[in-house]
C-alpha cells in the first residue's frame, strides 16, 4: 500500500520493502561486524527464546490496545538498561509504529524498526508468504486467510480508509494545482 500511495502522490517510494527483509539484511551485517545487540521487544517470551542473535535484552508486553504509563516506563527501562545498538518493535500494526513514534525521543538507541510479525517468522512459528505473493504486494493475504479474525479488520477496514486518505490527498493536491 506504501507503494501504491507513493506512485499516487509522486513520491520517492518505487519498491517495497518488508520489515522481514529489513530484519535479516542488517542482523546479518551486525553478525558480519560481530559486536553489535539488538533488542526485541514484543511477540511472546516463548518466540523471544528461539531467537538466535546477539540479544542485549528482550520484554514481552502485555497484549492489550494500550499501554499504561508504568507499563511503558518498565518497557523503556528495559530497553535503556540493555543499551542495544538495535530495537527491533515486533507488535501489531499500527500499535508498533505509534509507540515508536511516541517515546523516539526517550530511546537511546542508534536504529530502531517496527517490523511486525518477524520475530514469528524467524522463529519459526509462522511462514513468511510465498514468493508469488512478495512479488505482487500480496503478502498480507495468505496470513490473513490462515488468521482471519485477528487479521480481517487491519486489512478490510484499515487498509481501504488508508487508501481513502490518500485519494483525498491526491485530490487536493490536483485542486491546489488550478
């Protein structure tokens, strides 16, 4: 959808990138350098103990809308007493990317992504989506068929109100054109 929002409003975005992609690029250059953490945060502590990279520490929070406040300190806490060179934010969307945004300034850390359902994925719990569906931005719709009720209201819900709001930008940017 980043893509095709791209074209839309003649961004710079031509390609997709996955939060998978993103994970396994640089944890392979962090090995490669040797020396580097990362820090996981979200997905369950069962999925967070298959995990095989140089962790400098994990938490698995609760599994709610929100957040209380201490319940963000003790996050936060966590994170800065580990002192990763990595956070890798692995909750659902768009809960990963809004707690990103909110406490950036709080984290001390030199990279940090919200990546989703990859910490599953490299542990093996789920299978990222066939290749086919990669190439034609159609990863979302096996996961959504194996999870429908999870799923259903992130991709037929909030992905036709995001391409709503993109047409209406694209829509006041052609009448600001006149």
């Amino acid at each position: 959808m980043i893509v095709l929002a791209s074209r839309w409003l003649d961004g710079r975005i031509t390609q997709r990138v996955a939060g998978s992609d993103i994970f396994q690029g640089l944890n392979e250059r962090m090995h490669e350098h040797g020396g580097l953490s990362c820090f996981f945060l979200g997905s369950t502590e069962e999925t967070l103990a298959k995990i095989r990279v140089r962790v400098a520490g994990t938490y698995s929070p609760p599994y709610r809308t929100a957040f209380s406040e201490a319940e963000t300190a003790a996050m936060l806490a966590a994170i800065a007493a580990a002192k990763p060179d990595v956070l890798w934010v692995g909750m659902t969307a768009p809960k990963q990317e809004k707690w990103l945004h909110q406490h950036r300034d709080q984290l001390a850390v030199p990279f940090a992504a919200a990546v989703g359902a990859v910490f599953d994925v490299y542990a093996g719990n789920v299978q990222r989506s066939p290749p086919f569906f990669l190439r034609h931005g159609l990863e979302w719709l096996p996961r959504l068929l194996q999870e429908p009720r999870r799923l259903w209201r992130r991709n037929l819900v909030s992905t036709p109100l995001f391409l709503t709001w993109v047409a209406r930008e694209k829509w006041r940017r052609l009448g600001d054109r006149d």
